[in-house]
C-alpha cells in the first residue's frame, strides 16, 4: 500500500514536468515532505488538456452519501480496478497521475516498525498511477479526489511491503491518462517498478506523525532514530 508520500517540486516546476496547465490556487504550495490522506496536493488529470489540479487524497465515488469513505480508498488495488463499484467508473473514465519523489512505509525491525523512504535511485519526480472522482455535496458544493493504485511489491520492497504503488515510466503516463484508450489495454502499466529503479532507505521516526513536515524527514535515518534495514 501507500499511506504517505513526498512531493518536494513546486508546482510551477511540475507544471513543467508534466507539460500542462497550472491551477493558480497551487502556485504557492510549499514542499510536502510527509503528506498523508485527507490533505491537498497536485494532480495532473486530463481536462481538455493536461492540468495541475488540487485535490484530496482519498477517493469519494459521486455516488457516496457520506465524504468520509474517502479516508478508506486512499489506495485502489490494481487488479479489481475493474470490478470494485468504488473505482469502476473512475478506471474506465477519470485516470490521473499523482506526482511524487519517494514514498514511506513501516516494516517491522528489532526495535518496532522502521519508517523506510523508497524513492528512484536517480532520484527526481516520478509518476503513480492514480484515479480521481468528482463528488458533489447536498449543498451543491464539489470536491475532487483520488486514490493511489498499488501492486504486488518488486523483490527489493517485499521485505518491506507485500504491496507498492504503481509508479508509471514516462513513456507510459499519457497512455494512462488518455480517456480515450480501452482500460483493458492498461493492465501491463498496473506492475511493480524495476527493482534496480529504486533505493530504499531508514529515515526518522518523526515522519510517524502527519504534523512534522521538513527537509529532515528524508535524511537517512541516523543510529540513533532507527534501525537501518539492509536494503539498498
């Protein structure tokens, strides 16, 4: 799974990134070194072109009554895409891209569970596969939302995790996003990254909790913060 990530570049640099339109309510959005569910950030969706939207991580089918379904759909296993009510409609129509440089998860260590940063080895923003819904209130009020997509975990990250999000190669993210494409033809973009993609490594417990948020997160970790996983 993915229960917390980090997006350092600016929005005017994912802008870029990505080749599309920046909604201004972003501009002045600063670095996000933990984010977790239920906060704002950047996705890139198909809109009559490519955007850079704000939206809320988790999920909320339009056909919800309640919002708060979306604090369980912060992740959409790829392979019920097609059959799970809650992401259906959004897999054939409503695909995004979710922008990240790393992402933690927790495993267990000799000393409780270690929080590890996965990120690309080369380092940079990279792509997960995402999905976005568009849920309106009684009042008439719009919220839009995503959820990550996940898949089995490469042999690097089983150690860590069974699961990982689907971290799309830039070659394949307008595939992904063209709303136009048969989602049947998307099932081999739903795999675990190359192992040799990727580095993980321990960082400070203190990303434990969604209200520390700085640069010192995804230092590795030193002896005395965590135990060092031999994963590499």
């Amino acid at each position: 799974m993915c229960g917390r990530y980090t997006i350092t570049e600016s929005p005017r640099q994912l802008a870029i990134r990505f080749q599309a339109e920046l909604d201004e309510r972003l501009a002045d959005l600063p670095p996000r070194y933990n984010v977790a569910p239920t906060q704002i950030v950047p996705i890139v969706r198909f809109d009559d072109g490519r955007r850079v939207t704000p939206m809320r991580w988790g999920l909320v089918p339009a056909w919800a009554d309640d919002p708060a379904i979306g604090n369980r759909l912060i992740n959409a296993r790829g392979e019920t895409l097609a059959s799970k009510a809650s992401f259906r409609t959004a897999f054939r129509k409503r695909r995004c891209l979710v922008p990240a440089d790393g992402f933690y998860e927790w495993p267990k260590s000799p000393r409780g569970k270690t929080p590890m940063r996965i990120a690309l080895a080369d380092g940079g923003v990279f792509a997960f596969a995402g999905l976005w819904e568009r849920w309106t209130g009684p009042a008439g009020d719009e919220l839009l939302t995503f959820t990550i997509v996940t898949t089995d975990a490469n042999e690097k990250l089983k150690p860590i995790h069974d699961r990982m999000p689907v971290i799309l190669e830039p070659a394949s993210e307008e595939r992904w996003l063209d709303p136009q494409i048969d989602p049947a033809k998307l099932k081999d973009l739903i795999r675990p990254a190359p192992p040799d993609r990727l580095v993980a490594y321990a960082v400070s417990k203190r990303v434990n909790s969604p209200k520390n948020d700085e640069p010192s997160l995804i230092r590795p970790a030193n002896d005395g913060d965590a135990d060092t996983l031999p994963i590499n």
